[in-house]
C-alpha cells in the first residue's frame, strides 16, 4: 500500500544535521505515526514520502527552512519558573517546554534564576539543515474518525 492522503503511516527515523552527528532517532521506542495529508509533520518530508510504501527507506535532506526555519535574534523571553515543564533540576543548554497562545512550546534555557529562566524560544533545531532516515513500517487506511480529526490514534501517534 503506498502513502498518499487518508493514509496512516508508521515509520521510524534517525535524523541528523547535514554532514553532522545524528541528533535523535525513534529505534529505542515505538515507531511515530502521522495522518498523510493532513500537515502532522513538516510539509517537505510529507512530500518526499508520498508514494511510497512499506519496507522503503526514505533518505531526506532539508535545509533550515523547509524544516523548522531559520534562528531569529530576539528570541530571548524570561518566564516564571513554575510555568516550565522541565524534569530535575534545571541548567543552561536544557530543552523545556511551555504554553503560551500558540500551544506548547520548546525552549533552550539560557540563565536558570530564582524565581524566573531566560530562555531562547527558537526551535531547538531552527538554522540547522537536516538530514532525515526515514524505514516505512506501515501504511493502513485511516478510519473515518482519524480523518475527521486530523491525525493518527494509537500508539507512536495521538492519544486521548
Ligand atoms: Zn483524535
């Protein structure tokens, strides 16, 4: 079965930046899976898997801002400690995660104060170009309902 829209695709991924060491991949758990179609992932990889189907490996490049775009200078926010969702104690350098009005949201902690971080709102991975590896697991039709709602259930996808 190949991948086009109203199908549910699992696969796993190593991903890299270009000619750099891999910065992720999906092996330890199980595979992700996204809804073809309907923009769950980034629209240039969507593109680049359609038509293939189970058993394909997928080799991807991205640059920045077909990915997750260019770094912006300004980025810069200090938010009350409580509001960031962080395990352990936090330091420079260290992923966290927030809401704000357009969701939730990752950040890179700069300064750790008393009671409030600066952190730098760009996307962990904005300014790099990527390169993606990507095994088709599965390719299944999507029920009625996961097309209504835009996305895959199970497990490696949504989960209400
Ligand atoms: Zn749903």
């Amino acid at each position: 079965m190949k991948i086009e829209k109203h199908r549910v695709v699992s696969f796993h991924y190593r991903l890299a930046e270009q000619g750099g060491a891999e910065l992720e991949n999906s092996y330890q758990g199980e595979p992700s899976l996204y809804l073809h179609g309907a923009r769950n992932i980034l629209p240039a990889l969507e593109k680049a898997l359609a038509g293939h189907s189970v058993g394909d490996t997928v080799a991807v490049d991205l640059s920045a801002a077909q990915a997750y775009g260019e770094r912006q200078e300004g980025q810069v926010q200090r938010i009350p400690a409580k509001y960031l969702k962080h395990e352990g104690k936090m330091k420079p350098g260290q992923i966290v995660r927030f809401r704000d009005d357009q969701g939730v949201r990752q950040a890179r902690v700069i300064k750790v104060g008393k009671f409030s971080v600066d952190v730098d709102t760009n996307h962990p991975l904005a300014g790099k170009n990527l390169h993606f590896d990507i095994e088709i697991v599965d390719v299944r039709e999507a029920s009625a309902e996961e097309v209504s709602h835009g996305h895959a259930h199970g497990p490696g996808g949504h989960q209400h």
